[in-house]
C-alpha cells in the first residue's frame, strides 16, 4: 500500500516537472514584482495560468488582470496553431475570468469557432503557485503532497466526501488523529472552493 502511494506520488510529480521549471520562474517573477517599490498600494496582482490547446505557444503565462476575452488569452499564447480566423462559439462568454492556478485549454473546431475549458493545474504546479487544494475535489495522492498528511488522512478524505461534502476545512478535526495544530498548517494548503470555481467560465 505504502510503495503503491509513494510511486502513484512520484508518477504526478514527474508528469508536473515540465511545468515547475517555469513555475519556478513564474513565482520569482511574480515574488519580485508584489515586492518591488514601484506597484501603487492595490495593485491587482498577476495571475500565473497554463495556455494550452490549440494556440502556437503553449505555456505558462503571466497576466496582468483577471478578466480577458477569449481573443487576448489566444493572444497571448501567440495566436492560433494554423494561424485560422476564429469566433466565439455559441454560449462561450465574451469576458473570461482567471485565476492563478488554472489550466486554460482552448479549442478551434472546424468552422472556425473557438471554445475554452477551465480547470486546476495539476496538484503539485499548484501548491507551487500558492494555491490550494480543494477538498471536494483532490485526489487522494494529491493530498499526500501537502506537510503532514498521512496515507490514511488522505483515504478518510476521500472517502467522507463520497457520502457527504466538505462543508470548511474545520470539518476535518471529525477524522480520528488530527489536532488543532495540524488543521492550522492545512488551511494553507486546503479549501472548499465554491460552486463559481468551477470547470466551465
């Protein structure tokens, strides 16, 4: 059970690793600039995303703000992959909104029409970033990521929320063996994120 967990922990860090280095990057970059003298009380901070899909450069990018049109994200990315024309699809919003954190896949389909898909990076890219882990929808070896978590935690996790969701991460004191201070540490690493986080924006 133990060396099962361990290598299915190894397997996901190893599939983030192509994107840490730039994570890495990305986080110092932003670390500089939240830190530099010249941002005005309140500035809004960058938001750091995964572009992928069909655009010309996939990568991770930095944006400056946090509501972009479809046509600026693409943009961003360098564009369309085969350089096409390209309008909304029927019922995908004008103004996205992004977050740190996320995956933004992007597609073109035959008739020019672009579609866009949200979700979380992978778990590891995102604790990099600062983000959380939502406990409604983590995997059990993804939770094994954060300080202190035990295979056991991370199975009465899951298995809880099959029954009933995680309402706050202080519900988390009903599992048998975590204290005040472990769920202390935790709440830097977990949420329950709400219904407006999710796949589609």
């Amino acid at each position: 059970m133990g060396n099962h967990s361990n290598r299915a922990v190894a397997n996901r860090l190893h599939a983030a690793a192509a994107v840490l280095a730039a994570l890495v990057f990305f986080v110092l970059l932003f670390r500089s600039w939240n830190a530099g003298p010249k941002q005005p009380a309140g500035a809004p901070l960058p938001r750091i995303v995964d572009i992928e899909g069909d655009v010309r450069y996939p990568g991770v990018y930095m944006l400056d703000r946090e509501d972009l049109s479809l046509f600026e994200l693409v943009e961003t990315a360098g564009g369309l992959k085969e350089g096409k024309k390209a309008r909304l699809a029927p019922g995908e919003p004008p103004i996205i909104r992004v977050k740190t954190g996320r995956s933004i896949h992007v597609t073109q389909w035959e008739e020019g029409a672009l579609s866009i898909e949200i979700r979380p990076m992978n778990a590891a890219a995102r604790l990099i970033l600062g983000d959380k882990l939502d406990l409604n929808r983590a995997l059990a070896e993804d939770f094994l990521l954060v300080p202190l978590m035990k295979e056991e935690f991370a199975a009465r996790i899951v298995d809880r929320r099959r029954k009933e969701a995680w309402k706050s991460v202080d519900e988390l004191r009903e599992i048998h063996g975590i204290g005040p201070k472990t769920l202390e540490k935790w709440k830097e690493f977990l949420q329950v994120e709400g219904k407006e986080d999710g796949n589609r924006h």
